[in-house]
C-alpha cells in the first residue's frame, strides 16, 4: 500500500484518546505497564485494520507507528517489541520469515469459527448449502465479523467446524464455488 493511501486511510479512522499521550510511543520499563500499554497496541492495531478492512500490516509502512500531531514515533526496535507481542497474542501471523509482512487476524480462527456457525444456525443454513463465496461476501454476511475475511482464515475456520462436526466443506468447480454443508 502506497503511503499517501495510508494516510488517507489514517485519516478516515478515529483515533482512540492514548494515541494522542506522548509515553505511548515509548516502551515502558515497568513490567506491569509495559503489558498494558502492549496490550492498547494490540486493540488499535486490530481495531484499525478491522474497521478499514486491511488483511495485511505491511511493517514499514504502517500509519499507526507514528502521530504527527504529538510529533511522536516508535523506533525499529519498539516496532518489533509491539509486533512480536501481537502475533503472539494471536491475532497476527508472519507472511515472511524477515516479518516484514504480518497477516491481521481480524478474529482469531477459533472465534471465527464460532461465528461462522452462529450465523449458519441464526440463518437457517444447518442441514443447508452454502458456498464459500456466500458465506465470504454474500448479502447474508453483511457486517459479520468473517464478512470479507482472508480465505485461508475462513478454511482453517471451517476446519474447526468440520472436526467438531458440525459442518462438511466439499469441492465447487471453482474455489469460491466450494460448499459446506451445517449441521
């Protein structure tokens, strides 16, 4: 993503109140801090890309990692420290092994899954048919967490689903043509 669309993007969100308070930008000594002010880093990171719909927090190139308006910025090494705690937390996988690419999961896959489940049973899909397209972008999902989800996301998902049965996911002609079958 471009620069300029970033901050275009940036400008469209509302930023929480702590984004504005200079110390955030630096990581704390105290343990005890430090865990609370990694964990307000995991919410805006999650919330930031859950709302504007970004899969991927490309590193470099991330909005969040510095304020202009408080003319503060997390340097390299605190940059890592936040990264490295939210792919630990689970909502963040590495797509390369220089984890420069962080894949943004919007829920993690076991919530996810239960998600998907609650909007099959909510809507009427058990012991029904719907395609993987549906399920990702169909009228249906409208404001669903998993609504526009990464694909890879909403099979491990449906992984879930299918060892603890309650659902089947068979193959379609396409990828998006792929069925599952609620029970």
């Amino acid at each position: 993503m471009h620069a300029a669309l970033s901050v275009a993007m940036a400008n469209k969100f509302i930023f929480p109140e702590f984004y504005s308070f200079p110390p955030f930008f630096t990581i704390q000594k105290v343990e005890a801090t430090r865990r609370k002010q990694l964990s307000l880093w995991r919410e805006l990171i999650l919330k930031y890309h859950t709302d504007l719909k970004i899969r991927t927090l490309v590193v470099h190139d991330c909005p969040l990692w510095k304020n202009d308006d408080i003319d503060r910025s997390l340097n390299p090494n605190e940059i890592r420290v936040v990264m490295d705690d939210f792919v630990k937390s689970g909502h963040g996988e590495w797509e390369n092994d220089v984890k420069t690419r962080c894949r943004v999961l919007w829920r993690k896959t076991d919530q996810l899954a239960s998600d998907i489940y609650d909007w099959a049973v909510a809507n009427g899909y058990v012991n029904s048919v719907c395609t993987l397209y549906e399920l990702h972008s169909g009228d249906d999902v409208n404001g669903m967490s998993f609504q526009g989800a990464d694909e890879e996301l909403m099979r491990r998902a449906l992984s879930i689903l299918e060892e603890q049965g309650k659902c089947i996911v068979f193959k379609g002609e396409a990828t998006e043509g792929d069925g599952i079958k609620f029970f």
